[in-house]
C-alpha cells in the first residue's frame, strides 16, 4: 500500500492541477490586498491530496483486484474527498478572481461561470430528489465483478472514479458547501436529508458482510491474489463500508450544526445593528 504506487493519469494529474489553480487564485487575490480564509484552502488541498491517494497510491493499484481495497478508496472518493472540495469553496474563489467582462463586451469566462451555475442543468442536477437518487446508484460500480462473472476486467475504470467523485460532490454541495446552490434547504432540511442517508451505506455493509456467497467469484479468482481469502476480504470490504459511511457522515452531521449555529449568530448581529425604533417629527 505504502510503496506500490502507479500514476493515474486522470485524478494524479487533475488533482495537481486543480490543487495548483486554487493556490495561484488565491495568490492573486492576495495580491489584490484580499484575504481568502485559511480554512478554504486547507480543505480543497486536502481533497486534491485525497484524489491523489485514493487513485495513485496503493489504493488505486490494489483496487481492482480486492474487494476490501476497492471499498475504501470507494468511501474515500465518494465521501470524503467530495465533503474537502465543497468546503473549499472553489466557485467562490474564481466569481472573486476573475473581473466581469463589462458592458458592451462579449461574456468573459466569470459570466460563463455565473451562467453554469445558475442554469436550468445545475438546478436539475441538485434538487434534493435527484441527488438521492443518484446517491443510491453510486454503489452500482461495487457489483460489477458480479456481472463481469469471467470477464478480467479492472474494477474501478476511470468512469466509475469519475462517477464517485461527481455524485458526491453534487450531493454536499448544497448542503454543506460554501459556493451557493441552486437549491439550497433550511438547516433543518438539510439535517433531515443527511439523517435519511447516514444509514444507507451501513444497510449495503451489513448486508454484504452477512453474505455467504463471493460478489463475483470467477473475476476475483482469475486475478489470483494468493494471500487473499476471497470471503473474508468480502466481509472485510462490507466492515469498511459500514464504518466509513458512517464516519464522514457525522462530519457532515457536525459542519452542518456548526454553520447553522455561525448563521444564527450572523442573523442576531444583523438584528442588533438595526435601529430599534424609528422617531416622529412632531
């Protein structure tokens, strides 16, 4: 795991190169005299570094080939990485860093971002009904060596990954993220989506642990991994999804109450500053 690295050409090299457009976005607002929030950036250089790992350490070489390995590189792609994105607040960055067009110019690429956002596409994508839907079907790629029965096929191809990455970005950025949203619920809603969701992956882990049949029997015993139990690393691999959803979760759970406590906080300061009364001329 520690040494067996093999570059991924589309995350390696999408995590660097996003980590770097972040960092020279935030040099040139610094430039400008513009603090960006030290936390942001910490939290999108710690996603880029979680794609990294979970794609080109030994994570990503041993995904294809053992179910247990494949379950957290899974977790951490579909959960963890999507929860440090969302709270870098990357759209946020680049509306402040690139300059409007101005009138009587063609859209410049901050217009172009403007639109994307606020577009018919982004509100579909992140209605609350839909992003449950898809959340469910993000376990779909876990059962493929089930349907590849044979066939020596790698796990986890670039789609898939992809998939992960989207479908859970596209789940917390409204809820949790800083960037504004389309949809964005009520801090109560938003708790309530989160509790209707925490136990999904523990349903899918327990029912996999409890399994006595190999997901995909024929796929694994052609890869062959001789120190491998294949039942055993499938239980395993159940185990990990069980405490690994449940652990970014409460995560979650937490960056939600601790926004809806500053936002609260912001709204009573707004309320204090308001003039308490208003005087009549007489």
């Amino acid at each position: 795991m520690l040494v067996d690295w093999r570059w991924n050409l589309l995350f390696g090299t999408g995590a660097l190169v996003l980590a770097g457009l972040y960092l020279a976005a935030v040099r040139r607002l610094a430039a400008r005299g513009v603090r960006w929030p030290v936390g942001r950036t910490v939290a999108w250089l710690l996603g880029c570094a979680t794609l990294l790992v979970a794609t080109s350490s030994g994570l990503g070489f041993y995904s294809p080939s053992m179910f247990s390995v494949h379950m957290i590189s899974h977790m951490t792609l579909n959960m963890l990485a999507p929860i440090l994105l969302s709270l870098g607040g990357a759209v946020t960055l680049a509306l402040r860093v690139l300059r409007p067009a101005g009138r009587g110019n063609p859209p410049g690429p901050r217009e172009w971002l403007l639109a994307a956002v606020h577009s018919r596409v982004a509100k579909v994508v992140t209605h609350p009904a839909l992003r449950r839907c898809c959340s469910s079907l993000v376990l779909r790629p876990v059962l493929h060596p089930a349907v590849r029965r044979g066939a020596a096929v790698p796990l986890d191809p670039p789609a898939d990954e992809l998939h992960f990455v989207l479908v859970g970005y596209l789940f917390l950025w409204p809820l949790i993220g800083v960037d504004a949203a389309p949809h964005r619920l009520p801090h109560l809603g938003r708790l309530a989506v989160m509790l209707a969701t925490m136990p999904f992956h523990a349903f899918f882990g327990v029912a996999v642990m409890s399994s006595s049949t190999v997901l995909g029997e024929n796929f694994y015993r052609q890869v062959g991994l001789p120190w491998v139990d294949l039942l055993d690393d499938q239980r395993t691999g159940g185990g990990i999804a069980w405490a690994t959803g449940e652990i970014p979760m409460l995560l979650v759970m937490v960056t939600l109450v601790v926004q809806w406590s500053r936002d609260d906080s912001r709204e009573a300061a707004r309320k204090d500053r308001r003039p308490s009364g208003t005087t009549t001329r007489s």
